[in-house]
C-alpha cells in the first residue's frame, strides 16, 4: 500500500470515541500507527473515497457483479489495533472487506429499543446507539440485555454482508486495512420498495425524521415542507438513485405529519423553479 500510493495524499480522521475531524497526511498518519503513539491510538483514518482519495489504487477493488447499484464508495478505512468503531446503522446494503488485519464485527438486527439510538436531530448520516458495546452500563440501557448479538471475525479476504438498517460494531483486533461499499438493488425503485415492506422500516423511519429534525430548525424548513413531495422525489434521487412512486411519497409525506403534529403541509410562497433541498447536517459526523 505504502509503495504504491502517495504518501503525500491530504486525508481527515476522526478522533476519540466522540468524534473530532484532524487533516493529516497518508505518510503521517502511517508514520503514528508504526509508532503506535498516543496520536494513533486515538485515531482513525475512515471513509476515505478511494476515487477522490486514492485514485491510484481504485481498480484494485473491482465491484461484485451481484452488486445491483453503487450507492457510495469504495471507502478505505485504516485502524489501529483496538479501535473501536460505535455501533450504528447505515441506510445502505453494505459489503465489509479484509485487507490486512482482523476485525471483530457484532450484528444486533434492526430493532431500535434495545440499542437506544441518539435522539432525533443528531448530525450525520448514521444513527448511533447511545450503548458502549464493550461496557453496556445495563442500569442505565437495561433493553439492551434482550438484544441479539450475531459475532463474527474477519480474516484477511473475508467479505460480510451488513443489510441496511442493521445495528452494527466493529472493533480492530490488529492495526486493521479494509474496504466497504455502500449499495442498493438494480432498478428505479426495488431498493425503496424493499425497505417500505421489510422490517427495516422503523429504523428507516427512525433515519428519516432524523434527518427532517436536522432541517427543522433552519430557514428553509417551511418551504421544503410547502413543496414536500417534490423534496422527497429530489432527496432520494439523489440519495439511492430511486424513483419513489407518489404513493410512496404520500407514506413519507404523512410520516413527517404525524410527526410535527401536523394535519397538513403549510402554504408557502416559492415561485424557484427547484424546491429547497433536504439536506444531511453533520456529514463530517458520519
């Protein structure tokens, strides 16, 4: 790796359980984990786009043909030895894959109770569970104790599946090098209709109105509810490359609804010619 990329590459890494953005270089931040100092062991180099980042090394990870759509990535991820990533959930399909190093991989399903997501309104685009996996303090997260825990350890060459929605760990058990993408299902809208039938669509909705809370408080929120519908065809467009079908838009549109106490959307006055957009605050929190 060191030998065929640009040590002088510029990359971000998030700092301490309670993430913190540092810029760095490729060659520094090698440097720290050979050295294992204190600057390593409280860092990590992750979701680097290996197009824009590394475009070097991009045709060293071919996608599966089985993968229907690309979403996002490839993404590298470089840890040292003990680093322990927060449980959450993504709202993509997700392959995990070994490079170099091990990686201890917990899967607890998409039941939102027993991992006690952060409140509604948290940056980024994930949902992180309010529970230490490693230290679950059951006095304060008693739920937690019915969850389901499926363990496995990546070797290197290994590839996992982490379905959508699905509550997940991981913790380095060597200084660790690995690969994910983030994906949906061929076609306009078997991705969304998947997820609309199955028994991620709590924790979706939970993604969701996440997102509406993130926006709400900002002065574009009334004209995105005004001219909802259109924000939700444009969101997921962008988002999955979905066409979602107005009666899809109608479900999300009485989710938003319900959840401001609403019994309709306001009248706005916006004569642009594009609806205001939903945006993902926080992306730099994941």
């Amino acid at each position: 790796m060191c030998q065929k990329q640009n040590l002088r590459t510029n990359i971000s890494v998030k700092t301490g359980r309670n993430y913190v953005i540092r810029k760095t270089t490729f060659n520094d931040y090698v440097s720290d984990l050979k050295a294992e100092n204190a600057r390593a062991r409280s860092s990590y180099m992750a979701v680097q786009n290996l197009k824009q980042t590394f475009p070097q090394i991009e045709a060293d990870v071919p996608l599966p043909d089985y993968v229907g759509k690309l979403h996002l990535g490839p993404y590298m991820w470089v840890a040292l030895k003990g680093h322990y990533e927060f449980c959450h959930i993504d709202p993509d399909d997700n392959f995990l894959v070994m490079i170099q190093g091990r990686k201890q991989v917990r899967l607890f399903g998409c039941d939102l109770r027993p991992m006690y997501p952060n409140p509604k309104g948290s940056k980024g685009k994930t949902i992180q569970a309010q529970v230490n996996c490693d230290n679950p303090a059951l006095e304060r997260f008693p739920e937690f104790r019915n969850a389901t825990c499926y363990h496995c350890v990546l070797d290197p060459g290994d590839m996992l599946f982490i379905p959508a929605f699905w509550w997940h760990q991981v913790t380095s058990l060597d200084t660790s090098i690995s690969v994910n993408i983030f994906f949906g299902d061929a076609g306009d809208n078997k991705y969304f209709s998947k997820i609309l039938s199955s028994s991620q669509w709590p924790a979706f909705s939970y993604w969701f109105l996440n997102i509406i809370e993130q926006n709400r408080n900002h002065a574009s929120f009334p004209r995105i509810l005004a001219r909802l519908p259109e924000v939700l065809h444009h969101f997921f467009l962008k988002q999955w490359h979905e066409i979602i079908t107005p009666d899809q838009i109608q479900i999300l549109v009485q989710l938003v609804l319900d959840y401001l106490c609403l019994d309709s959307l306001p009248t706005v006055e916006d004569r642009s010619k594009y609806p205001p957009p939903l945006k993902i605050r926080g992306l730099m929190w994941r």
